[in-house]
C-alpha cells in the first residue's frame, strides 16, 4: 500500500498509511527497495514520517541517501565492506550519496575505500561521478574527480560527466571537469557535445565559453 502511494507521489497518502499502520513502513518494492529508498526515487516527500514509524534501523544505502553519518559510520566501521555492497538495484552507497545531495556522506564512503568507478547497470550504467553531476552536487563531484574519477567516463548512450554539467549550465563544474582531463568535444552516441547540450538548455553563455575551448 504504502509502495503504491509513494509510486503515485501521493505524499498526503503516504503519511496517512505510516500513521495508522506503522509497519507498512517497512514495506519493500518487488526488486526489494525499501519505502525509504523510493519515496528519494520518486521525489515524495515524506522520509520524517517512514523513518519515524519504522523499527528497523538504516541500512548502508538508506544512510548515505539521507545523509545520516553517523548511522553511515556506525555501519562501516562494524562491516567495512558495505562500501562496496550493491543494493537490490544495483546501486552503491555511494551512487546515492553522490545524487542525493549528500557530500559529506560521499567523502565518507571515498575516505572509506569506495569504489570510485562503481558501475550501476539498471541506473543507466551511470557511475558515482555521473550521480553527482546529474544532481548539481558540486561538492561530491570535486571530491570524486580529486580521488581519481574518470571525468570522461562513459554512461548510457556515450553521455559523460561534461555533458551533464552543460546541460546544467554548471559552469564551475565545467571548469573543474576540464581541469582534470575532461574532453569538451566528446560526443556522445547521438553525436551531441556539450557545447550542443548547453545549448538545447538555453547556457548561452556556457556554449560559447566552450566554443572557445576548441
């Protein structure tokens, strides 16, 4: 019940389950992802109440999405290979710390020995740097480029990590990405650069700043 609520983005609804039945708060979807997980999946805003009502305590992925270090730390330092752990779906710890705004969690994870070219095959082959990117998470995304992230990592359909920030009209980011290698006339399988990219989002002056790139 509370899964088909949180999938509808009923967040009233969602509220209403967890306060007369707790338990469903625990409630997990067919590939086992928890209510938690998804209600951050599908932008529901109700994770007060889930974890209020719920009895079990965070797992390494629901730690790093929310960005509960302590919990995060706590599990790492009892298990220090859940940094590596994949969830249910394919996902690390710090895939999710790294799209769901979490900077301080993802330099957690890294300073812990996360993989750092993690591949998640059902989010679109998308590695933690594309995770950040895609999420305007600055901060997580100069921390994986400092530990050695591939700027021109490649996720589904040859998008890297400087498309996203043109499509962003994330011009900081641009820069750092370029700085550490960062190809801007990469194209992707459709043959799109990231000048095209800033462009199609209306970064005017982005494209032309990496016009003039060469």
């Amino acid at each position: 019940m509370v899964i088909d609520a949180i999938q509808a983005r009923d967040e009233a609804r969602v509220r209403e389950l967890v306060a007369e039945q707790p338990e469903l708060a625990e409630e997990r979807d067919e590939s086992g992802v928890s209510a938690l997980m998804l209600s951050h999946y599908y932008g529901v805003d109700a994770d007060d109440a889930l974890r209020a009502a719920r009895s079990t305590p965070l797992d390494v992925f629901e730690a790093a999405t929310v960005g509960d270090l302590d919990r995060l730390r706590q599990l790492l330092d009892d298990d220090p290979a859940l940094v590596l752990a994949r969830s249910s779906d394919d996902g690390t710890a710090l895939h999710f710390a790294a799209f769901f705004g979490q900077p301080a969690a993802a330099k957690l994870l890294i300073e812990r020995g996360a993989e750092i070219g993690a591949v998640a095959s059902t989010f679109g082959n998308v590695q933690p740097l594309h995770s950040a990117v895609a999420a305007g998470n600055d901060e997580a995304a100069l921390a994986l480029l400092e530990a050695g992230a591939d700027p021109n990592a490649r996720q589904e359909r040859g998008f890297t990590p400087i498309h996203g920030a043109a499509q962003n009209g994330d011009s900081d980011l641009v820069e750092a990405l370029i700085a550490k290698g960062a190809d801007p006339a990469a194209a992707s399988d459709e043959g799109k650069t990231a000048v095209d990219f800033a462009t199609e989002a209306g970064h005017e002056e982005l494209a032309a700043r990496l016009r003039g790139t060469g």
